[in-house]
C-alpha cells in the first residue's frame, strides 16, 4: 500500500491540504484521522467542512461524540472517538446511518474504529515542532484505489517544499 507523507508548517497549510482532499470527496467517503491530542485533526475538519460548504461552525465533537453538517456540496458526519468507551458503542453512534443517507464521515481518533471501516482513507498527523506537523495519507479497501492516485497527485503539488539539508536558503 503507498501512502504519502506530507508536510505542514502552519495551520494554514494544513487547511490547504484538507480543501484538496475536499475537492475529491463523494457522498459515503471515509476519512479516518489518527493522532495526538493538539495534532491538527480538528483544523483539518473545520477546513474540510468549509470546503464543501459548510457555514455553520464546526466545534470538536469531544463531548457528544458526533456533530452533523449540511454542506452546500455535501453532508459531514464529524465523530471523534476520543471518549469511546468500548469499540459496541461505536455501533451506537449512528455513523452507518449517516453514511448511507450520503454523509462523508469524518472520524477523529480513527484508528480507535479498529477494522469497522474497510473502505477510508486514512490521514495521521504527527506533531515535528511547534508548527510542523507531518500528516501520512494512505487508503484502505477498493474505492479509493484510482482516486487516490489522482488525489496524491494534486497533494503532492499543494505540498509546501521543504528545505533540503545542505541547499540554498
Ligand atoms: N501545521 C499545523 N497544522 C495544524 N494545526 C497546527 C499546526 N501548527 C500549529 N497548529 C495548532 O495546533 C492545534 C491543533 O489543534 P486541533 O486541530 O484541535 O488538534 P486535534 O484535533 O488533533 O486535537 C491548533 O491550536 C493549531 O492552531
Ligand atoms: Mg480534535
């Protein structure tokens, strides 16, 4: 499976990076967002949402577990599993619902879904600094498989160069 590692010096960049992924998005997607608490999963969200549309403001679902939007261009179902207690709840939370009324699900602390998702992609955010963070793209299952050239392919162009060792500055 490739995966593409990307960089991010600024909140700013961050957004960037989720209004692309936003301009691949199609009703029923997955996007499971993994990393420590301050890591840039809730900026990226609140960029992605206004990507498609959304104007309402969009607030860490930390303690309700999920918040829907409607989007001019689609509906986001934000969950964030931080506070899950067992993996039944998840079954509770009404994600599967959401998805096949035509939402996006866009899932905080993913990886705590385990194998419940086998269609997603998936983003990890890792702190490299005060306001560095690298964020790894892969996908999991069949219908990311072509998208997912086309969207490494546009990410790779929004990436922010990163100084090389050694060269000019
Ligand atoms: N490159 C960056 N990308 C995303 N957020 C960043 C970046 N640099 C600094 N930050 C800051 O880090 C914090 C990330 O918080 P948040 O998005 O709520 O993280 P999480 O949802 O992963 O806990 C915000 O205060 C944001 O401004
Ligand atoms: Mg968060």
């Amino acid at each position: 499976m490739t995966a593409l590692l990307l960089t991010s010096h600024s909140p700013q960049a961050t957004a960037r990076y989720a209004e692309i992924i936003a301009a691949e998005l199609r009703p029923r997607d997955v996007l499971l967002l993994a990393g420590d608490l301050g890591a840039g999963k809730t900026t990226f969200t609140k960029a992605l949402c206004a990507a498609l549309g959304v104007s309402d403001t969009v607030t860490s679902p930390t303690f309700t577990l999920v918040h829907e939007y409607r989007g001019s261009k689609l509906v986001v179902c934000h969950a964030d599993l931080y506070r899950l207690e067992r993996t039944g709840e998840l079954a509770d939370l009404g994600l599967d619902d959401a998805r096949r009324g035509g939402a996006v699900l866009v899932v905080e602390w993913g990886d705590l879904s385990g194998d419940e998702f086998t269609e997603a992609l998936t983003l990890t955010f890792t702190h490299a600094g005060e306001a560095e963070r690298t964020i790894t793209v892969a996908s999991r299952g069949t219908t990311w498989g072509p998208r997912v050239t086309r969207l490494f392919a546009a990410l790779g162009q929004g990436a922010v160069a990163t100084p090389q060792a050694g060269g000019e500055s």
